[in-house]
C-alpha cells in the first residue's frame, strides 16, 4: 500500500478525513480552468476581505473530521459524507445541462424535468443544511445543555452528532419543501460572490425552523460568475403571477451588486470568487453583515427586499456576455 493510501485509510480510521463543508464539483463552477486538474479559485477571508489569495477548490472550505458521527452503539460512521457524495453526482448532471447549453447564457430548456428538479432540490437543501455556520448557531442553541465528560479520542466525533442528526431529520423535508416552490433562472452581469454558505435565505439565514423559513423567504444561490437560481418569496408570489411558475430573468448590474453584498453578509468566515470575475472592481462591503451570536454580535441583521421582471420566454441571452464584461454605459442591458 502506497503511502498516500495509507494516510487516508488511517485518517478514515480516526475520523480525521478532510471534509469539504462546500462541494468541490460547486466551487469548480467559480474557478478558472487553468490545466488538467488544476482550477483556481480567488479566496477572501471574511475577517481578512481585502488580503484576497489563489486556491485550488480541493484545498478550501474544507474541515478535519467534520462529517464523522457515531452509531448508537459508538462506532465511527462517514455516513452524511457518502451521502452528500451521492447527492453532488447527481447536481453535477443537472448544473451542467443548465450552464452548458449552447442556446444561451439562459438555456432555453427551462424548466427542469421532475428528476432534474428532485436531484437539484436535495442538492440545495444539503447546502443549506451543512454549513459552518448551521453548525454554529446549532451549538450556541444548545450552549446551556449539560453534557457528560468523555474521553478527548472520542470528542472529536461524538461532538459532531447532534449536527450530523439534524442534517438527516431535516434533508428530504426541506428538499421537497424546495422542490414545491417556483425557480427563476437568472443572468447578471455582475460578477457574483460565492462563500461558504452557499445557498442564502434572505432575512432568516439563522432561523431556528429552517424549513419554514425556506418556504416563505427570498432564497438566493449563485451558480457561476454570472448566473443563479433564485426563488422569490410567498410575498413575491403574491404580488407578481408571472412568479408562480418556473422563469427566467436578467437581473441589471446594480441589482447583481446588492445581491454579492447579501451573500458576503451570511458568509461564516469565507468567499470565494472567479480570478477573472472579480466582484470587488464594483463593490465594496458596507455596513454590519448579518450577526453571529456565537461570537458575541447583539447587533440587528440587515433586511433585504428584492423586485424583478419576468424575462418574456422568446428572450435569453447571448452566452458571450457570460465572459464579456460590457463597458460602464451598457452594464445593465446585455443583449437579449
């Protein structure tokens, strides 16, 4: 057995296995395609925003141990990252029938059959579900709660399980409570953020009943540098019909820019972006993002709100503005 092999077997054994907290199949849809294997993403640490550094998606928001548990009668399980494997393969498939076609930066096959729209569904509420951040607000929730000692080889695991077990109570709940609700399928020609809270619940992103806050509220998820799904509110549906069904939107550039403020706001403690498509030429944070109470932040979340129009189905448009950055006086009007 090779060394490398080694190492990982052993790392298996003792929970120790790298865990990514966002897919690596994800991140490569924000990184530059350099060679054979090697993307590159450009990183930001939330605390560090303006020390920007390159980073290969194998080697960021990754985690020792993260997804190690314990069965009821204490032995090591990956279960939660076998899963979420699964999951990846089958969102993969799908993302790539939605960012490859060559009709336009908006495929013109939208919306997404059943299966596709299942496969995505389950993929999101896991991103939802697994973060760093849910992980935290879990353990400042239950801060109070007197646990026993136990030995230091098995706290490393065993701390993991209460996270781990609400990932599985809530996965296919909030999968299908996605699956339900209307998708718009958008272009921007702002350079989007992504981070390490990948799918954004506009206003709730630390709600203690995650599925009903992912059934009411604006939820964002940048896909690549230029395109994302968003899923308009109960509130939006109401005001707009147009909005009850699957459809298809251009957001204008200063829209796209109050939408990367809205995901470095939920970000846990990292962004990432494409090295070509860097939102920061157009932006810069301001004001206080959304609080973390379990380092101490009392102070209140920002609000968000959020129009469009519904893009008329013989529109889309062209799949050269998703690399093209138009100069200052048509940022807001690609061609359509």
């Amino acid at each position: 057995m090779g060394r490398a092999s080694a190492g990982k077997r052993k790392a298996r054994e003792t929970g120790q296995t790298r865990d990514h907290t966002v897919p690596q199949m994800y991140l490569r849809q924000f990184a530059e395609h350099r060679s054979r294997r090697h993307y590159e993403l450009t990183v930001r640490r939330i605390g560090n925003i303006d020390e920007a550094f390159p980073a290969m998606p194998n080697n960021v928001f990754a985690v020792r141990g993260y997804y190690w548990g314990t069965t009821p009668d204490g032995v090591p399980h990956h279960g939660v990252e076998d899963l979420f494997t699964q999951l990846e393969g089958a969102a993969a498939t799908v993302m790539k029938t939605v960012l490859d076609a060559p009709d336009g930066a908006l495929t013109g096959r939208w919306p997404l059959d059943t299966e596709e729209r299942l496969d995505l569904a389950w993929w999101m509420a896991a991103q939802i579900l697994r973060t760093t951040r849910q992980r935290k607000r879990l353990a400042h929730a239950d801060r109070d709660v007197e646990r026993l000692d136990v030995p230091a080889e098995v706290a490393a695991i065993a701390s993991n399980n209460p996270h781990l077990t609400y990932i599985v109570e809530h996965l296919a709940s909030l999968a299908f409570t996605l699956f339900a609700r209307p998708w718009g399928l958008a272009f921007t020609s702002m350079c989007l953020l992504t981070s390490d809270v990948p799918v954004v619940l506009f206003n709730a992103p630390d709600a203690e009943d995650q599925q009903a806050a992912a059934a009411a509220c604006d939820i964002l998820l940048p896909l690549d540098p230029h395109r994302l799904l968003f899923l308009p509110s109960a509130a939006m549906l109401a005001r707009d019909p147009r909005k009850r069904t699957d459809h298809r939107l251009v957001i204008p550039g200063g829209v796209g820019i109050a939408l990367v403020q809205v995901t470095y706001d939920v970000a846990d403690a990292f962004g990432a972006h494409h090295p070509r498509h860097d939102p920061w030429r157009h932006w810069q944070p301001s004001g206080p993002r959304h609080p973390s109470p379990w380092n101490g932040d009392s102070h209140s979340a920002p609000m968000y709100s959020l129009e469009y129009d519904v893009l008329a189905p013989h529109l889309t448009v062209e799949r050269r503005w998703l690399t093209e950055h138009p100069p200052p006086h048509t940022a807001d009007r690609p061609d359509t």
